[in-house]
C-alpha cells in the first residue's frame, strides 16, 4: 500500500491557505507530527533493542574518543505541507545519532556499495550479517524496523490528511 499525493497540489493549497487561514496549515502540521510520532518511537524502541554488532563499538579508549561507538538512535518527525522544492514527501520521519558515534550510520549502510576492500571492512559487514541476517542491501537497522509499521504509517498519514480536507472544506464554506 502506498499513499500518494501530488505534492505540487498541497503546494498550492498550502500558498493560498496561509492567506486566508494560517491556523489551518498549523494545525495540519500538528495533527501529523502527534499521530505519527507515537509509531516513530516504536520504531526507534525497536532498533535501540538491536545489539551492539562489534564489541569495539561499544567501547570509549581513555586516550581518544571512538567515533565508531554505537549510538541510540533519536526519532523526529517532520512536517512540510507546501515546500515541494525542498522535499515531495509531506511528512518524513528521521533518525539522528550524535555525530561523534557514528557506528549505527555506518552499520546501516556497511557493504551496499561494495563488499569491503580490506580484510578488516569484510569482516565487519560478515559480522553485521550475523546480527542482521536477510538484508545485504543496508537499511538493516532503521528501514528494516519500519518496515512492519509502512501501511500503518502510510494509512494514518491518508486518514489525517482526508479529516483535515474535510475541516478545511468546513471551515472555508462557513465563510
């Protein structure tokens, strides 16, 4: 299941609504982020579950900070009715690490544009395999958890947008 919009028509509705009612388009903005959040923390729960896939990444040297180290990840979700320059997705959710941990990013993405050119990188995607066994194509963290939630995301999302269309529909022929 896929929801899809024209995102140059939100566009344009947006443009016009922000003349004629600004609250609208907050209020669209707010009831996306509040009922799509509560899945994006499931989701982040989801992966922080996931264990440390080397013992190395989970350590801190004394003498220098290990930029490797594995981080939980922290969900957002964002809202851009109207800025179909920017981005066509009208809500996306994200997930940030700090960036000096960055062994979830490169654990995500290990092995998808090669195999590992030295004895070391092939080890480390063999044993990312391991731990996330069916999924040589990276997303094997993040994507692979939202997985199971996609229709349920895709299906809030169009539900959302259909009662703020009628509340708009309602609020500008009271006019």
């Amino acid at each position: 299941m896929r929801a899809e919009v024209d995102a140059q028509d939100i566009a344009r509705v947006v443009r016009v609504l922000r003349k004629v009612e600004p609250s609208l388009v907050a209020e669209l903005r707010t009831s996306m982020k509040s009922g799509i959040l509560p899945i994006a923390r499931s989701i982040e729960a989801r992966v922080n579950s996931n264990p440390v896939p080397l013992s190395g990444m989970n350590r801190e040297s004394a003498t220098r900070t290990n930029r490797y180290r594995w981080a939980k990840a922290k969900a957002s979700v964002s809202v851009t009715p109207g800025y179909s320059r920017r981005s066509a997705n009208l809500v996306t959710i994200q997930y940030r690490v700090p960036k000096d941990r960055a062994g979830l990013a490169i654990a995500e993405n290990a092995g998808t544009k090669s195999r590992g050119a030295t004895p070391q990188a092939q080890f480390f995607i063999r044993r990312i395999e391991e731990v996330a066994p069916g999924w040589p194509k990276g997303g094997r963290f993040l994507y692979r958890a939202f997985m199971p939630y996609k229709s349920a995301v895709y299906g809030l999302g169009e539900n959302i947008l259909k009662r703020w269309i009628a509340k708009t529909n309602q609020e500008l022929e009271a006019r």
